[in-house]
C-alpha cells in the first residue's frame, strides 16, 4: 500500500468526479459495455409497469463525456459540472453507468409525466469534499427516461491526475426516486462508485412497489 502525503491532500470536489444527468434514451458514445453488461429489473407500482435495465462501462481514459440520444440520434455531451454543454469535457478517465427506465401505464392510470430523483452521499473517501443532497427532475418522453452516473476526473488537469493517482476514491450513494409529484419514493437504489467501476448494491422498492422480477 502507498503512503499518503504528508502535506495536506488536494480535497476532492463533487463537481471533479461524480455527474449525474437524467435524460432520454442515452448511450455513451464510443464506448465499449463490459461483459455481460446488462442488468434488469421489473417492478409494479399503482399508476405503471417500470422495467430498469443498468449498463456498465468499464474505465476508458481516452474517451470524453460524450452520449447520443437514441431517439432523436442527437449528439451531446456533458460539461465538468455534468449538464449538457457544447464545450464539454474533452477527456474523462473513470467509469459510467447507464439505467434506463421504461414506463407502461396500467389500465385506467395516467402515463407518468415526471422522474425526479434525489441522491444523498451515504459515506465517502475522507479525501473528497462534503457533498450535500442534491434533486434533479425530467419529462419522460416515450415512456423513457436515462440516468447516467459518472465517476471519475480529467487526465488532463495535472492536479486531478496526479491526485488520483495517490489514492483510490469511493463513494457510496442513495438515489430515490420519485414518479411525478409524489412525496414517497417508488424506488430507493444504492451505488457504489469508484475510477474502476459503478456498482449497483442493492435495489429497494417503495411500500405501494412491488418487485416483479430480478
């Protein structure tokens, strides 16, 4: 095991390795899955049948942050503070997942118009900034709505890469999400982050969720 610095370590900020975008049908652009990238889920709410199926990519530090939207076959891509930018992030050295989340409305309940989640950091590396709760929300189009997570840093920024370098990052995440304007989640999913891969931990379904199959 290396020895960390005795100088004061380079804090870690959020904005530096960890992105969060929800969006349509997303898929990371030049990027290779790993094996058997694909896991599905099926759960059974009041209003829909939600399908999630996650892919995983394995580190790729050649590649940028750049994604297609496989509806519409627009190229985009995400800025160091994770939102669609044009000058976006022109290398990226970590891993990413991608859960698609596909809605069929049930016989009599309105489609659902709205995805939200609100991710919470449940414990970190000692060497990353404090990060608070954040929410984000999107219209589902198509019965379809795209999460993408990334953790990881610019190679390209000699601070980051160096400081990378010294020490492996973690990050352990609660993710809930929430249909519409409904105040109870309908899902609550943990994540593991780290440069080498994203891991789902466990998947938990909400008191009015039922899990279909696994």
């Amino acid at each position: 095991m290396a020895a960390l610095p005795t100088t004061k370590p380079h804090s870690f900020g959020r904005r530096s390795f960890f992105w969060s975008f929800l969006g349509f049908g997303l898929t990371p652009k030049s990027w290779k899955s790993e094996k058997n990238p694909e896991s599905v889920y099926r759960f059974l709410t009041p209003e829909c049948e939600v399908r999630m199926s996650i892919q995983y990519f394995a580190n790729s530090p050649a590649d940028s942050l750049r994604f297609r939207d496989s509806f519409t076959n627009r190229a985009f891509c995400l800025s160091p503070d994770g939102v669609a930018d044009p000058s976006c992030l022109q290398r990226f050295s970590g891993s990413i997942a991608v859960a698609h989340y596909h809605f069929r409305s049930r016989v009599g309940a309105a489609p659902p118009l709205r995805l939200r989640e609100c991710v919470h950091t449940i414990d970190q590396h000692i060497r990353m900034a404090p990060r608070g709760p954040f929410e984000r929300a999107l219209a589902v189009e198509r019965e379809t709505a795209s999460d993408i997570q990334a953790f990881g840093y610019d190679p390209g920024d000699p601070q980051q890469a160096a400081s990378a370098k010294s020490v492996s990052l973690w990050a352990l995440l609660r993710q809930d999400l929430f249909l519409n304007d409904q105040p109870a989640a309908f899902l609550t999913v943990h994540w593991k982050h780290t440069f080498e891969s994203i891991s789902l931990l466990d998947v938990i379904a909400g008191e009015t969720t039922e899990i279909v199959s696994a």
